[in-house]
C-alpha cells in the first residue's frame, strides 16, 4: 500500500503554508461576483486518483491565521483503497491569492457514502474522523490554529456487505467522539466524548448539527437542527457540557448554516430569508427581520430556490451579513445595526443557493465556495 502509506507522509510532512502575496481588493470589480478557477493538485503518490466531488452538505471553513478557506471535498484513488463516495474524505485548503488548493488530509478509511467500511493500515497509527457530510458540525479555534468536528452523516460507511468488524466498530466510536485538527501537529486527534452522552442520535440528530468556537467564553458551541439540545465544549478541559438554554429558537435550524458575529459576541444563522441570533452568554435567541421578503407560510407547490439559500458570513469591516442566492440579483445584506437587509442586485450571475460563504479580513474579500466551484466579491456600501 505505498499510495497509501504516501498520505500518512502528507499528513505528517506539515506541508508549508501557500505561497502567495495576499490579493488586493483593486483587482475585483466592486458588487459583482468574480468567478475563479481553483488549481488544486492531487497527491502526486496516488496513482489514478480523481476528485471526488459529491458532498454538497459539507461548510467550509475560514482559517483565520492564513487567511484561507478549508473546503472538505473527497478523492477517491483505487491503488490507495479511497472510496468515499459522496461523502467528503478529504480537506484542501483554498489560497486566496494564488487561487490554489492544496490537500491538508486525507482519512486513513476506505469506503463511504456507498458502504464497503475499511480502515486502512496507516489508521493503527494514525486514527482519523470516517468519510461524512460535516454539515455545519466544523469549525475553527484560532487561538489553537485547529480544526474542530463531531458527527454528521457517515453511518452509510459501514452499511451492507464488505463492511470490516474493526471499521464498524471505529464508527462506533467515532460517534462518541469529538475531533481535533492540529496544522501545527499536522494530524487529527480523537477526544473522548461527543453530546451523543447527553441525547440519542434521534433526540440530537447527526444531520444539521451546528458547531462554532465561543472565543470570549472559551468553549465551543453545539445546537442541533431542532435548537433543543445545546452543550458547550471547555477548550481547556476538553469536556462537554449539557446546557439549559432560554426560550425557543425562533426558527428551525434544519439545512441553516451559521456565522459569527464578532463585535457583539453573537452566533448568526441563516435558512433562505430567515435568520435569527443565538447569545451564548445570555443563552438566548433573537428571531431578525427576513433577509428579503417572501410568502409565509410557504405556499403549497412553490418552487423558488431563494427559500432553501444558505450562503451567509459577517463582514467586520462594514458590520453587515453577507447572504447569496441563487444568482447575483439575490444577493443582500443585511446590517445589524438597523435591523433590515439590502439588495445589492448584481447581475444574473448563477451562483449556488447552497453554497458556502467566508470573509477574509485582510483584504476584505467575501469568498463563496461549492466544492471546487467559487467566487470572489468586493463589497462596496453604495453613498
């Protein structure tokens, strides 16, 4: 298994951090949406890989101490025994400026979305999280550069025949546990402990779970699609914690994806025109006004793309959220400061509606990516 043995090397390698001048604002035409081509490389050891690319349920992350964005993608390559299927296996990570990608890991599992569970040697030695759709259940810490994910769909792993005994039991104990990426490490570590010893995986669903880093309390943060189940995760303990939260969520937060909100400590979600804030020092939910109008309740039979859009990030330089749509013209803003939203109407563009958004302060630049599918915009507030 030489193709094989060629990830753990990458994983432990520590690859150097991109090269690249960071990019300059002055280079993308103000509210409009620049359409970039990702040169992302595969591993050169595995021979016959390819791109694997039908995780459209994985968010991507921005790691704040490089400025670049974490997309989870997958590479399935036969000699090396990766098969994921159209669960993610793999994180790259995005350049912004040089617009290339490079694979930061690969899971040291063979099999996915479509069965047929195995670990592969380098696991022995080397445990990693199995193939999955991550959801909103990722995020990043930047005071430890580090990765953080737990749960999401990946029981397909290790469904039907083929399936390992010791694959199946790894899943199992996957679901029990949190993960940690260390860049500085270069490898993932397995925490004890997941709010599956708080909540049944039918109470505390693996699909739509929400994760993000707390910075002021130091913690992280988990809600489930209902907003029923919360805990909290001690950075320093590395424990969780089950948590009593004030009120109800104003909406539910099935297929919402979430940002943060940094100049008022708040956690930001978003499923087509609603939103709402979640303060984890308060523990409490606000419902916001509608992004954009639409009919409430849904009427019977409608097909509008707008109403299942994902896309949101907070831009701290101009204190907004930042949504897509589905094309160009639906993209607004909504400012927290006067409690409505904006549209910017860019251009019939066709964007994603469930594409992920993340915003690079160091040249304030608003990214969206689906896979290896991405744009670049400049906000500019109109006078």
């Amino acid at each position: 298994m030489r193709a094989t043995a060629a990830i753990l090397g990458l994983l432990l390698a520590g690859p150097a951090v991109l090269a690249g001048e960071a990019a300059t604002t002055t280079d993308l035409k103000p509210n409009t949406w620049t359409a970039v081509k990702i040169d992302a490389a595969l591993p050169a050891d595995l021979q016959g890989a390819r791109w694997d690319t039908g995780d459209g349920f994985s968010n991507s992350v921005y790691r704040a101490k490089t400025g670049t964005v974490l997309i989870r993608t997958g590479i399935d390559c036969k000699t090396a025994g990766l098969s994921p299927g159209y669960y993610s296996n793999t994180t790259v990570e995005w350049d912004l400026a040089a617009d290339k990608a490079r694979v930061v890991e690969v899971a040291n599992w063979g099999g996915g979305s479509y069965g047929k569970g195995k670990l592969l040697p380098t696991f022995k030695d080397h445990p990693t999280p199995s193939p999955r759709h991550t959801y909103d259940g990722i995020c990043y810490v930047e005071s430890e550069d580090a990765v953080y994910m737990m749960l999401g769909a990946n029981w397909k792993t290790c469904l039907g025949e083929g399936v390992d005994p010791e694959a199946k039991k790894a899943l199992a104990l996957d679901d029990q546990s949190t993960w940690r990426y260390s860049f500085a490490d270069d490898r993932w570590t397995r925490i004890d402990g997941s709010v599956w010893q708080f909540w049944s995986q039918y109470k505390a669903s693996p699909y739509e779970s929400h994760m993000r880093h707390w910075p002021a309390g130091g913690k992280l943060l988990y809600l489930n699609s209902d907003a029923n189940c919360h805990a909290e995760f001690d950075l320093k303990t590395r424990k969780w914690e089950k948590v009593e939260l004030k009120g109800k969520c104003p909406m539910s937060l099935y297929e919402a994806r979430s940002t943060w909100d940094a100049k008022r400590g708040l956690w930001v979600f978003r499923h087509g025109p609603q939103a709402c804030t979640y303060d984890p020092a308060k523990r409490e939910f606000k419902a916001l006004q509608d992004i954009y109008p639409m009919p409430n309740p849904m009427p019977k039979g409608e097909k509008d793309a707008r109403r299942g859009a994902q896309g949101i990030t907070y831009n701290s330089k101009h204190d907004v959220y930042f949504t897509s749509g589905p094309t160009g013209n639906d993209t607004w803003i909504y400012s927290p400061e006067k409690g409505a939203g904006t549209n910017l109407k860019c251009g019939e563009t066709p964007l994603r509606g469930w594409a992920y958004l993340q915003y690079d302060p160091k040249t304030d630049i608003t990214v969206l990516s689906h896979q290896f599918t991405a744009f670049k915009f400049r906000y500019v507030p109109e006078k």
